[in-house]
C-alpha cells in the first residue's frame, strides 16, 4: 500500500512501534502468556456466546 | 497447566506412548504472542506394532481409570480439553523428534520446535494456519535456513514462496 508522502514518517513511525510492541509480547514467559490466554479466553466466550458452545474457560 | 503437563508426562512414564511435544496453538505462544485457543494438542510417537492400525484406546483406557471425563474429541485433564495426535507423517514424526525440552513452571516438557510449527501450517493450511504463520514470519522468531531445509525435505517451498508473496 502506497502511503502519501507527508504521512509517510507518522505511519511508518506507528508500524515500527507496533511490531516492537508486539515482540515485546513475544516475549513474556510461557506462564504470564496462559494467564492472558485465560482472560482471552473469558472476553472470547461473553463476546460471542453463540459461536462458543462448548468451549470454556480453563479451570486451572 | 502444569498439572496437565504432569499427567501427560505420566503417560511416558507408563509407556504408553513413547514420546510426546506440545504442538498447535499453545506450541507457537511458547514463541510468538498470545492468541485464542481452547485447548491443548499433544503430537504423540506410539508404539505401534508392523501392520497393525493405531488405537488411543490405552490411553484413553489408562486417562478414564483415573477419572478424567471426555468430550467430543477432546480429554479434560485438569481443566483442559486435551487433543492427542498420533504423529500421521513425516514431518510431524520429525518434528516431535527435534522437539524442543523446556520447562514450564517445575515440570519438564516438550515443545515442538518453531520452523517445524511453521512448515506443519504451510502443510496444513487452514486459515488459522495461514494467520499463525504470518505471526511467526513477522515476529521473526524463525531460523531460516532451518525452515528452508524442512520445507525443501518435504515438498512445501513452492506453497510456502507462494504464501510469502501475499504478505
């Protein structure tokens, strides 16, 4: 995608900090990742109920 | 999940399988960020005796005895719906072989390694796959000529190089 040449520095700026913030969360020990998984979990299951039969949080 | 792990590693313990790794989902957050899942897959090297078909049941016997419930496809083992896999080619047989031991909280276990996790979804290639995938190539968790070489063996580069070229 072509970006416009005097947002070009901005948006190029935003990915760059998106992909450092991203890596960063790569980052994370395995165990503080499967607490933002249980969460991700809980968030997943009240957003949509309907596709959600069956799946549940993990009692862990 | 430790306790999970445990009980998986149990079932090495008793032979009934000979070797596990975690796979899926909850393989590639071992490298890359968190995403959704809700459950746990287990490739599993069995030992199966020459022209006979494979069966889960001693495992699936050995888990009922000590009273983890089943639903669908899925074992609740402490509170995760576990998945076992038996490795079906080979590349998930080669993959659970270079799999990678870590540690999780206090128990040991085994992870599959990231180029092998990136070549079984280019083989694969579900959406979920092509999504996870994307993740590892831009997160560049990925040693390349490690996944170059497994995508050669087992015939995927031209699907690979074709997927790369829609990024």
């Amino acid at each position: 995608m072509r970006i416009k040449k005097e947002y070009k520095e901005v948006i190029v700026n935003i990915f760059e900090s998106k992909k450092e913030f991203h890596k960063e969360k790569s980052k994370l020990p395995i165990e503080e990742k499967i607490k933002i998984l249980l969460k991700l979990q809980e968030i997943a299951i009240k957003a949509n109920p309907g596709k959600m039969e069956g799946k549940r949080v993990w009692d862990i | 999940m430790e306790k999970t792990i445990q009980v998986i590693n149990q079932l090495k313990e008793e032979k009934l399988i000979l070797d596990y790794a975690i796979g899926g989902a909850i393989a590639s957050m071992f490298y890359i960020e968190v995403a959704t899942t809700f459950d746990l897959d287990i490739f599993i090297k069995m030992n199966i005796e020459k022209g006979k078909l494979i069966s889960l049941s001693p495992i699936y016997d050995w888990l009922k005895g000590k009273g983890y419930l089943f639903e669908k496809e899925h074992v609740m083992i402490e509170g995760i719906p576990v998945q076992f896999i038996p490795s079906y080619n080979e590349l998930t047989e080669e993959a659970l072989l270079n799999s990678k031991s870590t540690i999780y909280e206090d128990t040991n276990t085994k992870v599959i390694r990231p180029e092998y996790l990136v070549a079984i979804m280019i083989d694969t290639f579900r959406a979920k796959d092509k999504e996870r995938a994307l993740k590892f190539i831009e997160a560049q968790e990925i040693n390349d000529k490690l996944l170059q070489t497994i995508l050669v063996k087992y015939n995927l580069t031209e699907k690979y190089n074709n997927f790369k070229k829609l990024l």
